[in-house]
C-alpha cells in the first residue's frame, strides 16, 4: 500500500482536481454499445473479450468529443451481475480487460485523459430485506477493484447505487483492494430521492464521513431532478467535489425502441448550468453521446454560447442563472 501523499501527488485524477479547471467526463457506455450493435439482455462486459475493437472504438469516440474522464465497460462486472451470463468465474479477467481497453483509448490522446473503473450495483438487496451479508457484498466489489486496477485504471468510480449500505460497503471491499481514489454517484429519481428512500443530502453527509474523492448524482428520472440533488449536495458539504452525470432528458418510446429527449443542445445548457455552479465533474448517462459531450465541452470551454434552454422544472444547482446565452472566457484543457 502507498501512503496518502504518493497517492495524491502521483495520481492522475487528483492531479487533474489540483489544476482547478472543469472535468468533463464521457456519456453512456450502454448507449454505445446498442448502437454498435449490442443485443438487449446480452452482457455488455461480455465484449470485453468478443468485441474489443468496438469497447476500444466507444472509448476513442469520447476522447475525442473532449472527454478528461472515461468510464470503463464494467458496470456490470461484479460476480452477481455475472453469473446473470455465466461469467461469474472471469471476473478479474473481464475487470481488466475493460480497464486495459480504456487505457489504450486515454493514452492515445495528446492530453491527460484519465480512467475510471465503473462499478455499478450488484443488483442483490442486503439482509434483513435480502439474502447478501454486507461481507459478500464487500468480497464482491474487493474482486472487481483488482481487476481494474490491475488493469490500468486510475481510479474507481461506483455508481447507479441507491442504497447507503451497499455502497459502504462496496467502498470497503474497493479499499481492501486498491489504493486508488473513488468515486461514488446516487441515483435520485423516486421523488428527489433514490430507490431505496436517500435524500441527497444524507448522501453527501454520509460519503463526506465515508472519506471518498468525489460524489454526486448519475442517471435519475430527469435532468431537472439530478440539478436539485446536486444544488442539495452543495448546500449540505459545500467543499466536496461533486459529479453529475445524468441522462440525456427523458426517454421516450419511438418506434421499436428508446429515445432520449435530451438533444446535444439540451445537454450543453444544462452542462454549463453545473459547470456556473462550480461543479467539477460533468458528464452525461444514458441517451448521451459523443455528439452530446462534444457540445457540452465547447460550452464549458467557452468556444461557443451556452443555449437559451432554461432549467427543467425550473430547478437547477445553487447560483446558476438561467438568463440566457453566454460566453466565458475560454478555459484551458
């Protein structure tokens, strides 16, 4: 194990923290995937070894939209989620995949670019309500974390949870694993809050004690929704680094499928809402692309107006005007 000094001063993710300028990370892996041909109900880790090239190729398509963050293809990748396919006996094999295949996307870039082990819920519900032991939840996450780790990430990024018991958990099977910093995002879409009843302000009370890098909201019911958890967590701790990453709007059934209303144009208003809040991580969930995050980063930038779309429901973060266009002064990357 390193000490806390080497890990802050050596590590990409609080290297980035420490330049004070926005981070915009990726949109949805599963999204991607679909798009590239990735069939509902298959295993999308599973591509990590059938289909590298097209991971690898999602992973360049956000580097190249401007990305500072990438999430690996791993939400699922703890042991619960794999058996689901049968893969429960490769997950350290998959785990490392997915970071290796990001790696390869980050180091191709002329910047620093830097990679985030995705680790999502475990789909299980902890005793008394269900069958898995907090230990069983830990060992779960401590396999994933390995991994990752092992293969090239810089940090570890839980996300998409809605209970406070599993993700201490998750943290401590994560740091029985691994040094690197984490990551933690709720998902708040059950009348402000997640699934399992957490406001945001008890989650960022809780994560702020837990100790962990950075905290926010993922996913959600709406954009509306995901800015007034993050404007309550900047109330509750308003030192923390805080991370949105939420749907492209809402979706909606067109045709044979799903389609999210949140255009690039929407999404890039509601970047530059967060990124006026002070928020340091943005990025997009499900519905977003590579086209999405492109127009979000040129508005963080300053390289072109934010769009006149006001705030969903009127809510958004804690001192963001909604007035209209505006241009600030281009900020390095």
């Amino acid at each position: 194990m390193h000490s806390s000094t080497d890990i802050r001063t050596n590590n990409r993710f609080f290297q980035a923290l420490d330049s004070g300028r926005p981070l915009l990370a990726d949109g949805a892996m599963g999204t991607s995937l679909f798009a590239l041909g990735l069939i509902s109900g298959e295993s999308p880790e599973r591509w990590n070894l059938d289909a590298p090239e097209r991971v690898r190729a999602v992973h360049q398509n956000y580097v190249e939209a401007g990305s500072d963050i990438i999430l690996t293809n791993s939400f699922g990748g703890n042991s619960f989620r794999l058996k689901l396919h049968d893969l429960q006996d490769r997950v350290f094999e998959i785990n490392r995949l997915a970071s290796e295949l990001a790696r390869e996307a980050s180091d191709s870039a002329d910047r620093t670019v830097i990679v985030a082990g995705s680790m999502g819920p475990t789909g299980e519900l902890l005793e008394p309500m269900g069958l898995m032991t907090p230990e069983a939840c830990s060992a779960a996450y401590a396999e994933q974390a390995r991994g990752l780790e092992s293969g090239g990430a810089d940090m570890l990024w839980l996300e998409t949870l809605s209970d406070l018991n599993e993700v201490r958990a998750a943290v401590a099977g994560a740091r029985e694993a691994s040094d690197l910093p984490i990551a933690v995002t709720m998902s708040f879409d059950t009348n402000g809050r997640t699934m399992m009843g957490l406001t945001a302000t008890e989650m960022a009370l809780a994560l702020t004690e837990l100790g962990v890098a950075a905290f926010g909201a993922n996913c959600g019911n709406n954009l509306g929704d995901t800015e007034l958890a993050i404007s309550q967590m900047q109330q509750a701790t308003p030192d923390a680094v805080l991370i949105s990453k939420a749907n492209a709007g809402i979706p909606e059934w067109k045709g044979e499928g799903l389609v999210y209303s949140g255009s690039p144009a929407v999404m890039a208003a509601h970047a530059d809402r967060l990124n006026s809040a002070s928020v340091r991580i943005i990025g997009g969930c499900c519905g977003s692309t590579a086209e999405h995050l492109h127009h979000m980063r040129q508005v963080i930038d300053g390289d072109i107006a934010a769009p006149d779309i006001p705030a969903p429901g009127g809510s958004s973060p804690a001192s963001v005007p909604t007035d209209g266009p505006r241009r600030r002064t281009r900020r390095r990357r």
